[in-house]
C-alpha cells in the first residue's frame, strides 16, 4: 500500500510538472477569461478546448465561440421578450434526435428581418421559415477560412472559431439534470450558475438526418466549463491523462483516428466524479482514479453506451463502433489497465515520454510568459475600461490582481485613439484632452517595458515637442536589452510553435521567479507599438502607409526599430544632420531582427519613409517593394 502511494505521489509531481501545477492552470484559466472579457463587444467571446479548460499537452486546441447577438432564442413563443436588439427564433423539436433542434422565425415575412437573416433562412415545405445552419456558417466564410464541423478552420487546423446562437433560460429537456440524485458533486451553487446562463446552439445536424441542414445542436459549453472548472487537481489530471491516451497513444493507429474526441472523456469524467465520493481523488491515490476511469471507458466502448451529461436520452456512443474497431479500441485500453509494474506506457506519449525522470519545476513567471499574445491586445473601448477597473478592485489573489492590472495599463494605453475629437477645438478643450490623454498614457506605460514609452514619445512627437520624445526614445532604448522577452516571438494561440530563452532571458526568469508577476511582465515584457488606422498619435510620415495595411490586421510596430525610427523623425526636424545619420544607421542595423512577417513589413516601411525624406528614393522604392511584396505573402496566410 505505501509503495502504490509513493509511485501515485511520484506520478503526480510529474504529472504537474509536465502538465501544470494548480497555480498554473490556474494562470492559464485567468488569462484566457481575462481575453474573454476584453474581446470585441460586438460578438462575446469565450474561449473553450484544452487550452480554455487550463490544460497543455501535446495537440492541445484553442476553440473560440463567439455569441451572434443579432438572433435570440426561445425554447417557445410564450417566452419571447421583445427587444429592438435581437430577432427571436423558437425551438422546434418534433422529428429531431435529443440534444438537436432547429430553430423556427416567428414571422413567415423575411422582409421584416435584417439582409444578413434572410440569406440563412430556408423554407420546408408547410412554408415555415427556419434557419439553416449551412447557410449561417457560409455568412462568416472568408479567404483561407474552410468550414469544418460546426467550425470555421483555417485550411492548416490551427484554429476552430464557432459562432453560436445562444438561449437565456435552462431548456426543459435538461430540466430533470438540475434535481437527479447525485453524491456532493456539482454543488448546489455550481448548479445555480450553471443554469443560470443557459444553453448555446452549434450549427450542425445530426448526421444522416433528412433535416441535417435545419437542425442546430444544443451546446453546454458553458456548463461544462464550470464542471471542469470545479475539479480539484488529481480529478483534472486524470481527465488530463485520457486525452494523452487518446492523442499520443490511441490514434497513432490510423483506423482508431477520429472514433474517439474530447468530448466524450470530459462526459466520461462527469459521470464518473458525480458517482463517486471527492476523497478517492486524491494525490496519493491517482494512478487508482485513472485506472477506474479507464475501467469506465473501456465498459462504455464494450455496450456502445455513454449517455450525454446534461441529456440522458442522447446515447453518444450509439452505432459509434463497428466490430473492428470496438475490438482493437478494447484491446489497446485493456493492455494499459492490465499493466501491473507503473505506469510506463507513458513512455509510449510525447508528452510524457521521460517519465518517471523528473524534471526541473519552471516558475509561475515563466509559465504567464506563454500567454502574454493572448492579453497584449485589449480592447480599449469604455465598457471594457470600466469593466476591468472593476474586476481589478475586486480581485482577491496577487495573481489576478497582476493580470488584471497587466490588461488595464494595456486597454488605457490604447483608450485615447477611440476617443472622437469634438469638431472646434477651443482652449479649454484643447487643454481638457491634452490632460485626458495624457493621463491615459502614463497609466500604459506600466503596460510592459517600452510600448507605453513609445506611446507617448509618438504623441509628444506628433505635437511637435521633439526634444521630450527623444528622451523618451533614448530611455526606451535603454531599456531595450537582451534579456527583454519579445512577446512576438513568444506562444501565440493560433500558431504551434514553442517559445525558447537566450541565456540572458534564462538567467534573469531565474532571479526572478520569487517576484510578483505585475512586475515581472512590467519590466522584461517587450510588446509591439500598435496604433488603430486612424490614430493620432501616429507620426504624420506613416499615416499614409499604415491606411494601405489590410484592415484585419494589426498595425504593430517593432518596440527598438519604432524607437530609431522616432529618433531620425525627431532629429530631422531639429535639423540635427549627424545625429539624423546615426539614427537612419541604426534603423538600418536592426530592422533585419524583426521576427514576424507583419513586424518587418513595418520595419522596411520605417526604412522606406527615412530614405524617401533624406533624398535617396533609389533606396526608399527598394525597401516599399519589399513591404509590399510581404504584404501580398501576408495576405495569402
């Protein structure tokens, strides 16, 4: 009995080490949800997948829904509440399998709906108007972008973006899900928020079914969001191991890809933790969890049976298997359960091939370092500001308070440009904005090293005041050393490339890894200087040039480039022709150090405008054909 404990408790560290410690999903869970709440008011985003549950393994998703406000739906007409912002659509449920429905217009006359409406309605043939879930996804068709599943995908699946209908109540077909007898788990306030924020509607159909392409299926995200959000660390771990099984062990067998998904683990673990007693999972006991879930699994493939969560009636597994491949999915599951000596089938993942070697923990501070792409672009608009203010005032941990504070500098360093100008600007307004915007910039220069920084020796520079945006770039550069992290060389969600340290970035995330986050993203966090196509406070030279940047992304420029780009602006107008020189050399210098396509199409632009003012239009075409050569390269990602 000791020595199961002991390989349990060894099994764990490693587990949390290779896959994250409490504190660590924790960070990822935050900073997704932080990302949530500043995305685009328009279409609420929530993000889902692994990487939205906290979790990072080998293959992990970043699923992102987004709630289409235009339409709202009703489980009947009685429920109906008007409003001037949103078409209601009612549920139809006749002829449809459970968990499915489609979506019924109130009104037979589509010329009292909006355009985008009436291109996704289609008609049966008793002349009632439905909406067509092939259609809704053909709205948001664009370049590179495919449809797959209930998804848009780029055409390399490195994202899956679902747009989503949504319903505010509990639907009644879930009702009896809210009262079943159950064990402790879900609490009675898990439940409460669970229902509180009903239910979504995924275009998709039962497959095989004459109305495939009129019926939506009845989503839970959010609920099963909060379910995984309520597990304690050994049940998440466990659930974290089944998909290591599935990606890194079961579909390596070609036939097997595709029988299995996600999904139906996290159903899977939600039988199995609401059936169970919370004190079995513990750490010292977690290699007896996971064989119990495997157990599970493997009876459910056997009888073709694991009944949806939420609605019973549903029978996921139904007609799912063939003899085949129930056979070989059996026989694969079965040798992992029976093995006696460890757990060193793990030697069979990727993920946890060194098992059981462990290996070296990395600190909190270097895990946030992988999302910093995920908060380094709020959006600033005013409901977001406030928002943010006021989920910081209540923020409860250090570490929250560090993200959200992070985020806040960041929305108010971008606030100012979404800020109409008044048409006459007399003396006093000229004097109310110039105090209203600076405020907004000092507070985002603790956004990150040097973007705040350059932000405001851009405004300083676009007033004319040319000796203290030197100052400004001369202590931006200063700061511009090379144990910075680049967030643009860093994780991304959308892209699967790793992020790596220079020494420099090793050592001092060493020395540092006992600091408080806040101050660790303040001080060695280099984001890019980004501006919105008709900001202010962009120097009047790129105006030009930035208009001409495809609307759909971002302006950004290199923090040390924008920096020597400032500097020869300043100096040129100061008629400072040494210094002037100087500047256009160290623009030239480190403009090959961009990283990113879209970082080094403005680095050549930068260089274009420098040689176009100076005379040598030789050298300025040469460095636009390149900028414009990448934006054409750009446009086909």
């Amino acid at each position: 009995m000791a020595t199961d404990k002991s390989e349990s408790l060894h099994l764990y560290k490693s587990l949390c080490q290779k896959i994250g410690s409490e504190q660590v999903v924790r960070v990822r869970r935050l900073t997704y949800t932080i990302g949530d709440i500043g995305s685009d008011s328009r279409l609420k985003q929530i993000s889902s997948g692994s990487k939205g549950e906290g979790l990072k393994t080998k293959g992990s998703d970043m699923d992102l829904m987004y709630i289409f406000p235009i339409i709202k739906v009703y489980e009947s007409a009685r429920d109906i509440v008007p409003s001037n912002m949103s078409y209601p659509v009612v549920m139809d449920t006749e002829d449809v399998s459970p968990c499915f429905t489609k979506l019924r217009l109130i009104f037979n006359d589509p010329n009292i709906y909006s355009k985008s409406i009436q291109k996704i309605v289609h008609i049966d043939s008793f002349g009632k108007y439905f909406l067509s879930n092939k259609l809704f996804k053909m709205l948001f068709l664009g370049p590179n972008v495919k449809i797959h599943g209930p998804c848009l995908s780029d055409h390399n699946d490195v994202f899956d973006i679902a747009f989503v209908l949504q319903c505010n109540q509990w639907i009644s077909t879930a009702q009896p899900w809210i009262t079943r007898s159950r064990g402790t788990w879900p609490s009675p306030d898990i439940i409460s928020k669970i229902t509180s924020c009903g239910v979504f509607f995924v275009p998709i159909g039962y497959k095989g079914s004459v109305n495939e392409e009129e019926e939506w299926r009845i989503s839970f995200s959010i609920a099963e969001k909060f379910l995984i959000f309520s597990f304690n660390h050994t049940q998440l771990l466990c659930y974290a191991l089944l998909k290591i099984v599935l990606k890194e062990i079961v579909e390596k067998q070609e036939d097997l890809k595709g029988l299995l998904c996600s999904y139906f683990l996290k159903t899977l673990m939600f039988w199995i933790i609401e059936e169970s007693h919370t004190y079995t999972w513990r750490p010292d006991n977690i290699i007896s969890c996971f064989k119990a879930c495997l157990q599970r699994l493997i009876y459910c493939i056997q009888y073709s049976t694991l009944l949806h969560y939420f609605v019973p009636d549903n029978n996921l597994f139904y007609l799912r298997f063939n003899s085949l491949s129930k056979h070989k999915l059996i026989s694969i599951l079965d040798t992992l359960y029976q093995q006696q000596q460890g757990f060193h089938w793990l030697a069979l993942s990727e993920t946890l091939s060194d098992y059981p070697r462990l290996t070296n923990h990395s600190s909190i501070n270097e895990h946030i370092m992988e999302y910093i792409e995920v908060l380094k672009r709020p959006d600033p608009r005013n409901e977001h500001k406030v928002l943010l203010c006021h989920m910081l005032h209540y923020s409860r941990t250090d570490l929250s308070v560090g993200l959200f504070t992070f985020f806040f500098a960041n929305a108010l360093k971008n606030f100012p440009e979404t800020q109409q100008k008044p048409y006459k600007l007399n003396n006093k307004v000229q004097y109310y904005k110039y105090k209203y915007d600076i405020s907004h910039l000092l507070i985002g220069v603790q956004s990150d090293a040097v973007s705040g920084w350059m932000k405001l020796a851009s405004y300083f520079y676009v007033k004319k005041n040319y000796k203290t945006a030197l100052l400004l770039t001369d202590y931006s550069l200063w700061k511009c050393t090379d144990e910075k992290i680049d967030s643009s060389v860093v994780y991304n969600p959308f892209r699967k490339a790793k992020m790596y340290w220079n020494q420099n970035q090793e050592y001092v995330m060493k020395l540092t890894k006992h600091w408080k986050l806040y101050t660790v993203l303040k001080m060695l966090v280099l984001q890019g200087i980004t501006f919105t196509i008709e900001s202010p406070f962009i120097p009047p030279e790129l105006q030009m040039e930035v208009a001409k940047f495809p609307v759909q992304f971002s302006c950004e420029f290199p923090p040390k480039q924008f920096a020597h780009f400032l500097h020869f602006l300043c100096y040129f107008h100061l008629h400072d022709l040494t210094s002037c020189t100087y500047a256009l050399h160290q623009l030239e210098q480190t403009s090959s150090e961009c990283h990113r396509i879209g970082t080094r199409i403005y680095a050549f632009i930068c260089l274009g405008i420098a040689y176009q003012m100076i005379g040598d239009t030789s050298l300025s075409r040469q460095q636009f054909y390149l900028a414009d050569h990448m934006r054409q390269k750009l446009g086909h990602y």
